[in-house]
C-alpha cells in the first residue's frame, strides 16, 4: 500500500469542495417557514438552522456546498433559488 492514502478522520472539513459547484443556493429569509427540511436533506451537510429573529432559518456554508440543488428541489414553500455562480 502506498503512503498517504489513507485520509485521517475529521479531515473533510480541510477540503473545502463548494469551489467547483456551477450554482448556489440562495434562501428567501422573509418567506422561508423555517421548517428545516433543506438542512436534514443536503447531502453535504452545509445547511445549518440558525435562529433569526427567534425564528429558525437555514444558513448555508458555500465553502461545502457543491451546488446539487436538492434543497431547491425539495423546499415545500420553494424558496430557494440555484442561482449562476462562477
């Protein structure tokens, strides 16, 4: 086996991956219900819920995120948009 091949644990968090995505999330803060479906869905685990005027909303870590859209996708109230990013 050659050297280096095995990744240590905890270390995803140094590879930041949302550099190559094609499109971005972007939340409607004012419209969003705050239901949290987007954060339990993102197969990346970038969307975290945050409390906004008392109120629960997701904040998404465009580090991480690699575009995929399923939150769009998936939103109830569809209030996020895949916006071009480049």
């Amino acid at each position: 086996m050659k050297k280096g091949l095995i990744i240590k644990p905890n270390t995803a968090l140094d590879n930041k991956t949302g550099a190559w995505r094609t499109h971005r999330p972007i939340t409607n803060q004012d419209k969003c219900i705050g239901c949290s479906l987007c954060a339990k869905l993102c197969p990346e685990g970038c969307i975290e819920m945050i409390s906004i005027n008392n109120k629960q909303k997701p904040r998404t870590d465009y580090d991480y995120c690699k575009g995929c859209g399923l939150c769009a996708k998936e939103c109830p109230v569809k209030v996020i948009a895949m916006k071009e990013d480049y």
